[in-house]
C-alpha cells in the first residue's frame, strides 16, 4: 500500500492543473500505476497510516535552523537550503 497525504500549501496552485486529492491510498501490487484511489473505500487503512504518521511528522516551524548549527553549515549550501524552500 501507499499512502499520500497532500499538505494544504505544499505544491505550487497551477490554473491549468486539477487539484489532487488531500488523502490518497493505493494498492501497489494491484495497481501500481496508482489510477484507483483507495483512500473512500478504505477508511480503516486510512487510519491506520494517519496513526503511524502521528509523531513523525513535522510542524513546518520546526524547520526552522537553529542558530549554533547554521553556523556550523557552509554559508553557500544554507542559502541555497533557504532558496529551495528547507529551512528558515
């Protein structure tokens, strides 16, 4: 099984593109081109993975670097983490 969970603000709003799906599940062996979205059909495996996810997951303010190990990371690199959208 896969699961994706789509997190509100994370892709970039494209007019031409439909929005996907906030939750989606698919069967990998059954389906691997995923075309069929489990995740309605499924609310138990749904749950299951929303479960595993609990503290695992990451408040985007916790991206953030702290002070002491920006200092220790290359000037160049953390600018580019900071343009790419990783840390603060």
């Amino acid at each position: 099984m896969k699961y994706v969970r789509v997190i509100e603000g994370a892709l970039s709003a494209e007019p031409m593109l439909p929005e996907p799906p906030a939750v989606q599940l698919y069967d990998l062996s059954a389906d691997p081109g995923e075309a069929d979205n489990l995740a309605e059909s499924k609310p138990q495996a749904v749950e299951a993975f929303e479960q595993l996810l609990q503290g695992h997951t990451q408040d985007p303010a916790a991206s953030a670097v702290s002070p002491q190990l920006s200092e220790d990371i290359d000037p160049k690199l953390l600018e580019r983490l900071r343009s790419l959208g990783y840390v603060r």
